[in-house]
C-alpha cells in the first residue's frame, strides 16, 4: 500500500493486492533499505516512491523487492510479502520449478549422432 510522507495531501492509502504483492501506481525512483528475506510488520514502510510511503499490508518476509534507487513505472512490482513468514522461502527453486526446467533443457539438447 502507500502513504503520503510527512502528512502531504492527496493519494492516500493505495491498498496491494491479495497475494500481499504493492504495484507502482506512478512512476518514479524506488527507494528502500530493506533486502530480501527481511521480516516486516503489517503498516511497516518498507520504501518510498515519488513522496509516498510503500506501506506492508500484511506481517511476513520480503519475498520480492525492486532494486534500491530503480526506476518503476506505474504497475511495476515494488514488493510482495510472504504471510508465511518463512525466510527460506524467498530463495531457491520449488520442486515443480526444478521439474520443468529440467524438461525444458533435456528438449534443448541435441539428438545423438548416428
């Protein structure tokens, strides 16, 4: 979600999705001093666009942030939190993900030579 800084008018409360993931809704310069993997509380401010506060909806883990001082543009992700609260989950590859790229790089290869 966001919030304007220093009590300026105007946006207001900008709510992020279900899945707890916060779309740019302008663009501007992302700023932030949290990382990947780092716990957050719900109403937390965990960065800042274009004089707005980028405001964690929900209590979890930062499973995705945009890189400190990017350009985003309206509907660019900024972060999405993970309720699940488990760091480990930010890292790594599911099993189905593992799954997959292994068939893709198998159908990539070439056939044996006769």
């Amino acid at each position: 979600g966001f919030a304007p800084l220093d009590g300026a008018r105007g946006g207001g409360r900008i709510a992020d999705t279900a899945l707890s993931r916060i779309e740019a809704p302008h663009g501007g310069r992302f700023r932030t001093r949290h990382e990947i993997a780092e716990r957050v509380d719900a109403g937390d401010a965990i960065g800042e666009l274009g004089g707005f506060a980028v405001v964690a909806r929900v209590t979890g883990v930062l499973r995705a942030l945009a890189a400190r001082g990017a350009r985003v543009a309206p509907g660019d992700m900024l972060a999405e939190v993970d309720g699940r609260n488990e760091p480990s989950n930010c890292f790594g590859i599911t099993a189905e993900a593992r799954a997959i790229a292994h068939r893709v790089a198998a159908a990539r290869e070439p056939a044996p030579c006769a």
